[in-house]
C-alpha cells in the first residue's frame, strides 16, 4: 500500500504550548488507519493540519504524494469531534449544501443513498432540530462522505452512539475501506480500534508513542499478560509475587507479570489461595498499553 | 469562487426564508419612518373638549376685546363647515379684576383653580402693555397652565391680544387704522432655486420653487434608508459567525473552504440580503411615491450613487463585523461588540442636520469624505437640491474603496486567526494583533 497521507516532522505550537512535536507517520491508502491518545495529545491538532484548517509551524504533510495544498480538501471529507450543525436547515438541504462545497459528483443521488443506508430516509425532509443527537450524529457523517472523498478523517465518531447507531457508523466505515477510500479515525475506545484499525498510532504529549499493526504493537510488549478467572476474584489476587499490577473487569482479571516472572509460578500461587476457572497467557490488550504509556505510572516515566 | 457564492446562497436563503426577514421588511420602515407616519395620521386629532381661561387684564383695554375674540372665533372655527362637525374646543373667558394687594396671592388661586380643572389656564396681562415704559415688568403677559409649553390656546391667543395692542396704540398716536393698512401687510419672502439653461433647446427654464420636502425630507428618507439597509445586514454577520463559531459549525465549514472564502461568502449573502430589501423599498417608495403624484421629488440621479454605496459598505462593515464575530467565543461577547461595529455607520445620524442645511460647508464636505461617513454624509449631499461637484462622491467612493480593501484584508486575517480559537475574550490588543500580525 503506498501512502495516502505522509507526516514528515511535523511541529505545531500555540504561544508557549506545543501541541505536535516532529511528528512523521505514514497512513497506507486503502487502510483504516485509528488514532488514539489521551485528551489534549495532539489528535485534533493533527487531523486539522491534514485539513489545511492549521498551518505547521514546521514539517510537511502530503497526499497522495503531493505536498498538501488547499484544493487538496476537496479530496477529503472531515467530521469533527465538535458537532456543530445548521439545526434550522432540513437534513437534505444541509446535505446537498455540504457536498456541493466539496465539488461532489451526484450529489443529490448520493444524498438519497446515504440517507438510505443509514435508516434516515424519512427524515430528509426535516429540519435538524427535530432529530435526536445520535440521528444528527449520522447526518453528521453523511455530511462528511456524501461527496466521495478519497480520505476519511472522523474525529470520535462513536462518541454518544448507541450500538445500534456505533453499529451503523462502523458497518458504513468498513464499506468505504471496500470502496478504497483511506479511513482515519480517532477513538477512546480501544476495542473498537483494535477490531477496526489495520493500523494504530498513538500520540501522548504531541509526540508519536505507537505507530503500526496491532499485533506489531502487541510484539513489543510481549506475552506479559495473564487473563484469568478464579472463584475469590480480584481479592485472591492481592499481593502475588512477579505480578506488577492487575486489571480488574469484575469478572476476569488481567495481571501484568515483571520481566522474568514464570506464568506458572503465578498460577500455582493463585491456586493455593481459591479454584481457577480458566486461565490464559496473552498479549496485552490496546487498552492496557494506552494505560502504561498515559495512566499515573506511564506518564511518570514518560516525563522522567 | 464556486464555494463562495454557494456559502452566500445558503447565508441568503436562511436570511430571506424566514418569518422573521418578512416581518423585519415590513416593520423596519415601519419603526424608522413610525413617527412621520404617526405624525401624519394624527395631525389632525385634536382634543375638542372645551376650554375655559381667566384672564387678570392689569391694563384694562383687552380683556373685553379677547372675550369677543373668543366670541368670534367660537362661532366661525370650530365646527367644519362642510360637515358641521366639532374640530376644535370652543374657548369662554372668565374676567377677573386684579388684587393690587397681594398679586401672588390671586396667581395661586388662580393655580388651584386650574390644578382642580376648574379653569385650563389663566394670564396675567401686565399694566403697562400698550405702551411699554423703561420697567420691562408691568409690560409683561404671562400664560400660566398645567403644560403652558405646548398648549394650543396660548398659540392662539397671542393674536388678539396683539392686534387689540395695535388698534389702541394707533387710537392713541392719533391715526385711523384704515389709512394704514399697509402697515401691517407681511410679506413672504419666496425660496426658488437657480435658473438654468436647457442645453438641448437653449430655452431659459424658471426657477423652481424651493420645497423642504425636497431639501430636507428626501435627504433624510434617503440617509435612513441607507442606515436600515447596514442595520438590516452588518449586525446580522457578526452574530452569525459568532454562533457558527460557538456552535462548532465553523471547523465543519473551515473542512471546505478557506477562512477567507467563509468571510466573504457571509458578506455576499449579507449584500445579497440587502440588495433583495432595498429593491423591495425602493421600488415600492417609487411607486408609492408616483402614486401620490410627487414624482417630481425622487431623486433618480441618486439612485445609482446608493446601490454603490451601500455595496461598499456593505463589504467595508460586514467584513469588519464578520471579523469581530469570529473573535467572539460567546454571546454576551456579540452583544458588547455590536455598537462598535454600528458606530461608524451611527455616528452620521448625529450630524446628519447642519449637513441637510449647508450641504456644501467644509464641515459637510470633510466629513462626507471620510470614507466609513460617506454612504450616508455623501448620500444626503446628493439628496438635496444644491449640487455637490463631481469629484466629491467619486472621491468619496474611491476613500471606501481603499476602506474595504484594507478591513477585508485585515478582517480575514483576523478571521483566520480567530474562528477556532475558544475562550480567548475579545481584547481590542488581540484583535489588532490577530489582524496585523496573523
């Protein structure tokens, strides 16, 4: 796959804040690319950058190998994490409007199309301040790829969705990828990125701290991790030698071993204390490495 | 270009598709124009309950004559004649012999009378009237009454009470009043304007006559129009862009297009707006106005002169205010913007009235040239009968040019900078340095 977008050492600054620190990244065309970082990493900041919206102070951003230029956003269709929307236009109209601005061809079949595959045909003809959140959500969407663009940029677009709705958008996700488009996303639900994404990058404190397949990622971190299910719960699982911290979802837990702590040791230390149910050696999962990058301890060594 | 126009058609279409523009075209001239209209509609009612004035006649030679005044006048003015109906309140005098002793002391009688509604009003008319001596007070009349300022009786009863001054005087200087008739004929001196020379069939056409409507009437409806028409569009950008920045549609927007075509696109569809109002009025105007059969007042040279004064300024203050509003992170910030930005266009109407009467001073003529004045100072020089030289509007139009250069440059720097930026109040120190500095 070659690259759709390319980062070379991008820096962006507000006053004394800076906000994107030499960030280069490469996103396949084609892939579905997840974004993920804590509140205030330097998410937004880049996907505007992408959209020409913010000028890098230094660094250059291509697509589709040319250096970025302001036509290039008719080539991309941007949802941002702000849903901001003309409540007092009829859902059609601000469709059309959107993706007349965009240099859309066939725009109004395409309207029609959307408006069908995302169940809202019947409310074409009203106004947006009569839809509930997750509809203008979906509007929002449409809005966003209603004039075929080659890059998808979406900036949280689960955020506030039921799953019938997160369902929906995701399916819609997926059929644009089909259809060759390049696909970036932003999330803070890790699950999500780790079933969605072929690619993720992490940014923490404007600096890229992740970048590639999930598994890639999950190489680097080694099997250090055991999912198991016992009958005492998170309490019988105080104190253990070799584990460095547990995750407790309530009914597994996730403990994290030391370098060199043997698996079976643990095991056997659990086992005097209550019956084990099942037991499971894994990778660490995408929410666990965001955690040890950007949780209280992460974010210690990162700033030592 | 295409974006532009397509941001200025949605602007347009979500100005003009409301309850609210039809209702604003149809109260605006309403509002403005609310006390002329009034004015006129009840000029003519008037309050015909009667009126009852007491009159202490120090000098003993009027009063008799103003109860015949009144006598006269009941019987010939305050019926119509046509439709025998009551127009005005009859008057009836009560005659009081003065109090030599304590004068006060009867004034303040009298006062109460008219404080219980017994009488309207009384006057006090001084001992030494007819032939006033080197003391001004006992020459004096006065008029005492609950609002004595505006009251129609003391208008009217000057007359009597100067014209028996006049017959008493003559009596005693000795004259017959018919011999000198004359002496008391007034005469008007008539306003005309300047003859001229018809170029096409070198005739020699009479003045016309001079007419207030034309030299003050037509320039102010001109002034105002042009104000309703900034009014209508300038306020509006501003707390558009503020509530597209505050309610996030502007990254959305700003995904598209630039932040200099987003500006530009408001003001468009704002001028559009505009244009759209001002056909609807001047239109209407003229065929109400030809209607009435005063066609000869509109003045149609102006015409042109208006539409491209108030494109310019449309553009100079819309991109002034669409720039303020994108520095605006809330409302209340919109709403402490607002009269700066009406300002230059507000400032005119306080100086409109010595440029109606000498449009052609220095001080007319400096401030209509300064080009944020020039669509309404300008506008009202033009509107009046005495011309205005040539090179004075197209200068004027040139300054606003120049203008709207330098406000759209520095407002879309402005824009820029400023429409995705929360919570940063509105600093005159930031605005500037948003503009000048990027």
């Amino acid at each position: 796959m070659t690259g759709a977008i390319v980062l070379e050492n991008v820096t962006k600054t507000f006053g004394e804040t800076l906000a994107v620190d030499r960030l280069s990244l490469s996103v396949p065309k084609g892939s579905v690319y997840g974004f993920i970082g804590p509140n205030g990493s330097g998410k937004t900041t880049t996907l505007r950058m992408i959209m020409n919206i913010l000028v890098p102070d230094s660094g250059e951003i291509r697509i589709f190998g040319e250096r970025l230029r302001k036509s290039d956003t008719d080539r991309i269709g941007y949802m941002p994490e702000e849903r901001g929307i003309y409540t007092r236009m009829k859902v059609r109209d601000l469709l059309r409007f959107y993706g007349s601005l965009k240099s859309g061809r066939n725009v109004r079949r395409e309207v029609d199309k959307w408006l069908e595959k995302l169940d809202l045909a019947d409310w074409g003809n009203k106004k947006l301040e009569a839809l509930s959140k997750g509809m203008r959500q979906k509007v929002q969407f449409i809005a966003t790829v209603v004039s075929g663009p080659e890059i998808v940029l979406l900036d949280e677009p689960f955020t506030g969705l039921d799953p019938v709705n997160t369902e929906a958008i995701k399916d819609a996700i997926l059929g644009l990828q089909a259809g060759g488009a390049t696909v970036i996303f932003s999330t803070h639900d890790m699950s999500v990125a780790e079933k969605m994404c072929n690619f993720i990058f992490m940014i923490f404190r404007g600096r890229k701290v992740l970048d590639g397949p999930l598994a890639a990622i999950q190489d680097q971190y080694g099997s250090d991790t055991i999912r198991m299910r016992t009958d005492g719960g998170v309490r019988a699982l105080a104190n253990l030698e070799g584990v460095e911290r547990v995750n407790d979802f309530g009914q597994i837990q996730e403990l994290r071993m030391a370098r060199g702590c043997d698996p079976q040791n643990v095991l056997a230390s659990v086992l005097s204390r209550t019956a084990v149910r099942s037991f499971e050696i894994v990778k660490p999962s995408l929410h666990d490495i965001f955690l040890r990058i950007a949780g209280p301890a992460g974010k210690e060594a990162n700033h030592a | 270009m295409r974006k532009v126009l397509k941001l200025a058609q949605r602007e347009y279409i979500a100005s003009v598709k409301t309850k609210g523009f039809i209702i604003g075209l149809i109260l605006a001239p309403l509002m403005m124009g609310g006390s002329l209209i009034a004015f006129a509609l009840l000029k003519d009612r008037v309050d015909t309950t009667d009126k009852k004035f007491a009159v202490i006649d120090r000098s003993g030679v009027i009063a008799g004559y103003l109860a015949e005044a009144v006598d006269k006048r009941n019987a010939e003015e305050i019926f119509d004649k046509e439709s025998g109906r009551k127009i005005k309140p009859a008057y009836s005098v009560e005659v009081v012999a003065p109090d030599e002793s304590d004068p006060r002391a009867q004034r303040l009688s009298l006062s109460d009378r008219v404080r219980r509604a017994e009488l309207h009003a009384f006057v006090d008319i001084g001992r030494d009237v007819v032939h006033p001596g080197d003391d001004p007070a006992p020459a004096h009349i006065a008029y005492y009454a609950k609002n004595a300022a505006l009251d129609d009786l003391r208008g009217w009863i000057v007359w009597p009470i100067n014209d028996r001054l006049r017959q008493v005087r003559l009596r005693d200087a000795g004259i017959e009043q018919e011999k000198v008739r004359d002496l008391f004929f007034w005469v008007n001196v008539d306003g005309l304007g300047l003859v001229s020379l018809d170029e096409g069939t070198g005739d020699i056409s009479d003045a016309k006559k001079a007419s207030e409507i034309e030299a003050i009437l037509v320039p102010i409806l001109m002034m105002m129009l042009m104000f309703l028409m900034i009014m209508m569009s300038v306020p509006g950008m501003l707390h558009s862009v503020m509530e597209e920045k505050t309610q996030r549609i502007a990254e959305l927007l700003l995904g598209s297009v630039s932040p200099f075509q987003f500006m530009i696109g408001k003001v468009l569809g704002g001028i559009a707006v505009s244009l759209t109002s001002s056909a609807v009025y001047v239109t209407g105007g003229i065929l109400a106005v030809r209607t009435m059969h005063y066609e000869h007042f509109i003045p149609y040279h102006v015409l042109p002169w208006f539409f491209a004064y108030m494109l310019l300024a449309i553009v100079m203050f819309g991109s002034y205010a669409a720039a303020l509003g994108s520095a605006c992170s809330e409302a209340k910030d919109a709403q402490s913007l607002t009269f700066p930005v009406l300002i230059p266009a507000l400032f005119p109407m306080f100086v409109y009235f010595p440029v109606v009467r000498e449009p052609a001073s220095a001080f007319a003529t400096v401030l209509s040239l300064i080009p944020t004045f020039t669509p309404l100072l300008m506008l009202i020089r033009q509107s009046t009968p005495e011309p205005v030289p040539s090179w004075q509007p197209a200068a004027g139009l040139a300054g606003m040019l120049a203008l709207t250069v330098l406000f759209v440059w520095a407002g879309g720097r402005l824009f820029r900078v400023a429409i995705l930026m929360q919570g940063t109040p509105p600093r005159l120190s930031n605005i500037l340095r948003w503009a000048f500095k990027g």
